[in-house]
C-alpha cells in the first residue's frame, strides 16, 4: 500500500503558503507518497488540486464559542479521525495552525505522525508552545530566521526542528534573457548591481 500525506489547509486560496502547498502536492506525483488534502474554505486551490488529480476533502469549521462551539469543535476533531482512518493516512502535514491545531490532536488519536510547516511565527503563548511540544512530531521551518525563533522560545528540541527551504517550479520560473533597452531606459549599467523586490500580482477572485 502507497504511503498516504493528508494535507491540511484552512485556506482555499492561493497565498503563499498555499502556494507552496500546491507545488509540494505536485512534486509528490509518481512518487511513493499519494497526497490528499482537507480544506475548511473555498478557494482556487481546491480547483488546481482537483485539476492535478489530488484527492480533496472539503471541512465546515466549527464556529461559535459558547458551549454548542465546544460540541462544534469536538464534532470537528471526530470527523478529522474519521477521515485519517477512512483513508488510511500514513502522515498528517499541517501548514497553518488554524486547521492544524485540530488535526495534530486528531492525529494523536490515530498514532500517525504530524509534521508542521511553519511559514513564521504567529502562535505564541505558553499553552501553545506546550501543545506543539506535545502534539507536533517535527516542525519544518522555511527559513533560518523562523527556525531560531522556534529554537529561541523553546517551542521545540533543535532535534525535532529543521530548515527547509520552499521550492520553485524551474519549469515556469526561469532566467530570461538580459533587456538592453530595459536596462537603458531604467539606466542601469552592466556594473551596476540591482536589487528587485517582486510582489505577487493577482486579481481579487483567484484568492477566493
């Protein structure tokens, strides 16, 4: 049997971590890992998913914080064990805290490994730092920055936490050819040293 990775996402647009969500789902293709992948919102990134042949499942968050929102968010957990067991997952991969802090305690239900990509740090508090002590098994910092903070507030073992940085698809994302008339009308020289900052550019509806 394949070695099967749930995903989760809260998010079903494409930001950045999304993005890189996507790209790494598609990387696994023809590999020994099948991906899958939960999402609580509606999104383009559902629609590449489905286009790439990666299984979704959509989730309704639990919502409200009175007593029926406590029920609301057991539900939730009880339905994210439903859904690991059904299908067999091998290994649960978070990579936002909103989603994950209901998988990695659903995860630990079903004795299968959680592994936390952390895009920055957001989440902080004692109690926090204790569930992700607990019920995360690895953490993967996209940066050196992020992992320092991590190491720094003792939210885990340096063992337990590495770097690795995003990947990019070389097959959309390549070097072009030097613009000469560019370069003279923005006035830069061959001896010159630029540094470009690039921004993302999308319209409003591909980020719902």
């Amino acid at each position: 049997m394949d070695n099967r990775i749930l995903f989760l996402s809260y998010l079903g647009g494409i930001g950045g971590g999304e993005s890189f969500l996507l790209n790494f789902m598609q990387s696994l293709r023809g590999s020994r890992f099948t991906p899958m992948i939960a999402v609580a919102s509606p999104g383009v990134l559902i629609t590449r998913c489905l286009e790439n042949q990666i299984p979704v499942f959509k989730l309704e968050y639990p919502t409200g914080k009175t007593f029926g929102g406590l029920l609301s968010r057991l539900r939730f957990i009880a339905g994210l064990v439903g859904l690991i067991r059904a299908n067999n997952i091998s290994l649960l991969h978070i990579n936002d805290m909103e989603l994950g802090k209901y998988g990695a305690v659903a995860a630990k239900i079903c004795r299968v490994p959680t592994v936390w990509t952390c895009h920055g740090w957001w989440y902080s508090g004692p109690l926090r730092e204790i569930f992700y002590r607990f019920f995360i098994d690895l953490t993967v910092a996209v940066s050196i920055p992020v992992l320092e903070s991590l190491i720094r507030r003792h939210i885990l073992p340096p063992d337990r936490a590495f770097v690795i940085n995003p990947g990019v698809d070389i097959s959309k994302f390549v070097p072009l050819p030097l613009d000469k008339d560019l370069s003279q009308a923005l006035g830069v020289t061959p001896n010159n040293v630029v540094v470009a900052i690039v921004g993302r550019f999308q319209p409003p509806e591909s980020v719902t």
